[in-house]
C-alpha cells in the first residue's frame, strides 16, 4: 500500500475517533476515580500526540519519502497516541461536573482536529516537500496539546473559567457600545448584510436620539450584567467547592444560569455589531427587547445564596 494511501487510511480513523468522541458520553466506571491518576495520564497521552504529530510531519517533509513499513508505523504510532486521549478522556465520570467535563472534551476534539489536518495538509501537498501550510498545521498541534496544563482540574475551576469568559463578552460589548457612541462612528459600518432583510440599504450613518436613548437601555442591562457577573465570579473563587455531588450540580446550575444572562454576543464578529442588527435593522426594538433574556439580575444573586455555594 503507498503512503498516500495509509495516510487516507490514518485521516479516515482519525475522523471516526472524532465522530465518537463529540458523541459519546463518558461512564461513571467501575473504579473509583483518582484525579490525579487522570490527570497525569491526560498530559501524557497529549504529550505522546504532540510528539507523533512532530514524526510524521518531519518523515514527509523531505525526501526520501519513508518505506511502506515505516509509514503503516508512523500511522500505527499516530493512531495509538490519539486512541489513548480518547480513551483517557472517558475515564472522567459525569459526576465530576458538566462544565469540567465539556472543556475536557473540548480540549480532546481540538487535539482531533488539529491532527486531522496535519493529516490531510500533508496530502494534498507533494509528498516529501515542506509547505509552510504543513509547518503550520503541525505547530496547531503542539500549541492543542500544551493546552492540557491549562486545564482546570476541578468543577469549582472549570465553572470559574467558565465565569471568567462570560464577563470578558460582556466586558468587550460594553466597551464596543461606548466607543461606537463617544466616537460618533456609523453604527452600521460593521453591518454588510443581514440574513433575514437582506442589505442594509439606505440606511443614516449617524445616530439618532431615538437611536442612543434605546442603545442606553441596552447598555443598562449590559451593565448590570457585568456588575452582577463579578460579583457571582468572586463568590464561587472565594467559597465555590466541588467535593461533593451537591456541589459541583450547583456550580454547574450557576453556570448554566451565568450562560443566560450573558449576552449572546459571541465568537468573532462584533458585539456592537449583532446588538444593531437585531435592534435598528428589524426595526422593532420592543420585539429586540423581548428577545433579550428575562432573568432577573438580581435573582441570580440569589440563586447563588441558595445554592449554599456562601457557606
């Protein structure tokens, strides 16, 4: 079999370890789980990848291209490193927390998928040349596995992380709103078409009273949304716990609450951006408003307070 081949073959298994992992469910086990036990066997199986994924990428970026043997070992090699991520990925129960578990996973399908593409850059370029396509799939890979030392190593953590990106969103659209009015710049000038009414068309290019007196009420619950997001934040570092089922099912609550009151506004295009095109596009802001989520700011306070995560 030649190594364009065995390579199809490696990204073909490769794929299906993704498709598993994305949809899959870790199990409870049927011995007890040992962090540090995990922990230490995550950073090995990611440090394995990380150094298999050097292998393969150096075997084909010169010639002479490697034996038929040599490259069914350097798949084989491949293929066991990422088995063994899989595999150690699901020996972290349920019961660990939700959060923690989804940035474990995440952090497992972004090593999957770095690999994945080392993989199928490698094909499409000619074999036993070097494209800077290739060094830099190969460089995705190592920067994928030495996210494993980031990691948090518990619910209490992950949530905090957790926490910590939701009031940076609402943080960057505050800050978006009050540059896009104190510098009188077009407040659709990020807008090039909308989905659902097509181009912006002849539109004003400045803002309107009518215009900044809606935007404060949406810079109003943004406000309060971040205010109320530091205050949670420094809760649960100061007195978040996750040594117990109860615990960690209330962090995970928290977040999951956090999650609804931070602004949907995400990824990379710009808040201030999305925020018009829902409110002066459709031109029906009670209907924009509406949309917005309902729960109270100051209940979420509350909730924290009873989910016992005070004392």
């Amino acid at each position: 079999m030649e190594a364009r081949e065995l390579l199809q073959e490696l990204c073909g298994s490769l794929r299906a370890v993704l498709a598993r992992v994305r949809e899959g469910e870790p199990g409870e086990g049927r011995e007890p789980f040992e962090p540090p036990r995990f922990w230490d066997a995550l950073g090995q199986a990611f440090k394995e990848t990380s150094q298999e994924a050097t292998k393969l990428s150096l075997a084909f970026s010169r010639p002479p291209l490697p034996s038929a043997e040599n490259c069914r070992k350097l798949s084989e090699d491949v293929q066991n490193a990422i088995l063994a991520v899989a595999t150690v990925y699901y020996w972290l129960p349920k019961g660990q927390g939700t959060t923690l578990r989804k940035m474990v996973r995440d952090a497992t399908t972004e090593v999957l998928e770095g690999m994945i593409q080392l993989t199928e850059t490698i094909l499409i370029s000619p074999l036993g040349s070097s494209s800077q396509e290739q060094l830099i799939s190969t460089g995705g890979v190592w920067e994928a596995c030495e996210q494993v030392s980031s990691l948090p190593r518990d619910n209490q953590a992950a949530v905090v992380s957790a926490l910590s990106a939701f009031l940076g969103v609402v943080k960057d659209a505050v800050e978006e709103m009050e540059n896009a009015l104190v510098e009188e710049q077009d407040p659709y000038s990020d807008i090039i078409e909308d989905e659902e009414l097509g181009f912006r068309g002849n539109r004003d290019t400045y803002w309107s009273e009518a215009d900044r007196k809606l935007l404060g009420s949406c810079m109003g619950l943004m406000k309060a949304s971040k205010a109320c997001l530091k205050k949670v934040l420094s809760v649960v570092k100061a007195y978040g716990k996750a040594d117990s089922p109860e615990q960690i099912a209330q962090l995970d609550d928290l977040a999951d609450i956090a999650n609804e009151i931070s602004p949907s506004e995400s990824g990379r295009s710009s808040a201030t951006g999305r925020i018009m095109r829902r409110v002066f596009l459709g031109g029906n802001f009670t209907a924009a408003w509406q949309n917005l989520p309902r729960k109270s700011l100051f209940a979420v306070a509350e909730d924290v307070i009873l989910l016992g995560l005070l004392g």
